[in-house]
C-alpha cells in the first residue's frame, strides 16, 4: 500500500496558477531540482546547506519533493520524508517572493496531502518558527493543529503542527465562538 514511486509532473491549473506545473519528485534522483529549493530556501529563510539537506534525505527510505514549474525554474516547493511508517515530515518549504500571494503554497499542501493520503499516510507532520507567519496561518487554514513547541538552542521557539489525513482533506469548520 505505501511507496510507491513519485509519479512524473502534471500540469495542473488554470487561472492564477496557468503555467505553473506540479511533480512529484524523489529529491536524491533530482539533484537539478533540489538544487534551486535549496537556493530558493537560502533566499526565503536564511542559509541552507545542500550538503546537510542531502545527508538528511539519505537517511529516510521514502521522500517526497513537489515542486512547482515555471517553464523549468522551480517557483515554490515542499520536500519532505517518512518519519515513521504512515507519518509524513514535511520539513522544507517556500515560494519564490515573485510568486508570492498566487494561492502556490496552498496548492502544493493540497497536491501533497493528496498524494500521502493515495499513498497510505495517516499523519503529516510539520514545524514552523513564529516569524514565518504566513507559514503558520497557512498550515492553520489546511487543517493543522498545533501540538506543540520545542525550544530551539538560539532561544527561538519552534512550533510543532500535525495533521490527521482523510479522504476529505478540507479542514474541519471551525466551531461557532461562544
Ligand atoms: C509562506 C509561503 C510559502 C506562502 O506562499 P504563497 O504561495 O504566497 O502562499 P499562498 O498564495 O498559497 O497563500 C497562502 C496563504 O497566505 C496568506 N497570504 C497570501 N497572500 C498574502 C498577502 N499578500 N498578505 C498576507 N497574507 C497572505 C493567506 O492566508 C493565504 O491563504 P488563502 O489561500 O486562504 O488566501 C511564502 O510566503 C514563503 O515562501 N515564505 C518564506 C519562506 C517560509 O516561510 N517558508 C516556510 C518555513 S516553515
């Protein structure tokens, strides 16, 4: 039931997103690919190490890139491992600051939580700092739920998200407010 191979890109999208394609990647076969995530993550969040990214991918059997296509420069991306059987870590991600505010981010998290589901996951996992702010409001709007928070060694707080996937993947509504 779980693993099987990323499956090749497809164009998905009109609208906003016309242009853009999607595909499921495995990083370590796609070094051209995971090349520009890692440079847009040096340009998004601060220094990025492929090296260290490499090393942390060789140490999981299953992980997952998705990355969205302009042409063939990456505009946004989610790159992510099995942490355990049936429980995905999505781990890395961003959005080309030319893209920003096109719905990318939200339709790479659908695509993704689509594709673990059909593969046999039952958790996504993720974590975030305060400043990624739209990060954190996105991954609220998906159906995430914060479990937690783990003190990093700079002092800066990092948020522990997890998400239950089912067959609809839209997030509970919320309940009416007292
Ligand atoms: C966070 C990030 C991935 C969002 O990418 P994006 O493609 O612009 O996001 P989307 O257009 O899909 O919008 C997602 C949500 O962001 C918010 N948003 C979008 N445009 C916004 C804007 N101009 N101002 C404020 N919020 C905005 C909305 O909440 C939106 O939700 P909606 O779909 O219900 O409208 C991107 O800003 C980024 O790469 N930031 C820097 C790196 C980063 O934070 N990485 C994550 C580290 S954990």
């Amino acid at each position: 039931m779980l693993y099987s191979p990323p499956c090749a890109g497809f164009p998905v999208d009109k609208g906003k997103l016309a242009g853009v394609e999607f595909a499921f990647l495995d990083p370590l076969q796609a070094r051209q690919e995971l090349l520009q995530c890692v440079q847009l993550c040096r340009q998004r969040m601060g220094p990025t190490r492929l090296s260290k990214v490499i090393k942390t991918l060789q140490l999981h059997r299953y992980r997952l890139l998705l990355v969205a296509r302009e042409q063939e420069t990456v505009v946004g991306f989610k790159l992510g491992f099995a942490e355990r059987p049936k429980i995905f870590h999505s781990w890395l991600g961003a959005v080309a600051e030319a893209w920003e505010g096109r719905g990318v981010a939200r339709r790479l998290m659908e695509l993704q939580h689509q594709h673990l589901f059909e593969q046999g996951f039952t958790r996504v996992r993720t974590g975030t700092r305060n400043r990624f702010r739209r990060m954190l409001i996105l991954n609220l709007k998906c159906g995430f739920d914060l479990v937690g928070i783990k003190q990093r060694s700079n002092g800066e707080a990092h948020l522990q998200l997890e998400k239950r996937l089912t067959r609809n993947l839209e997030p509970a509504p919320e309940s009416p407010s007292p």
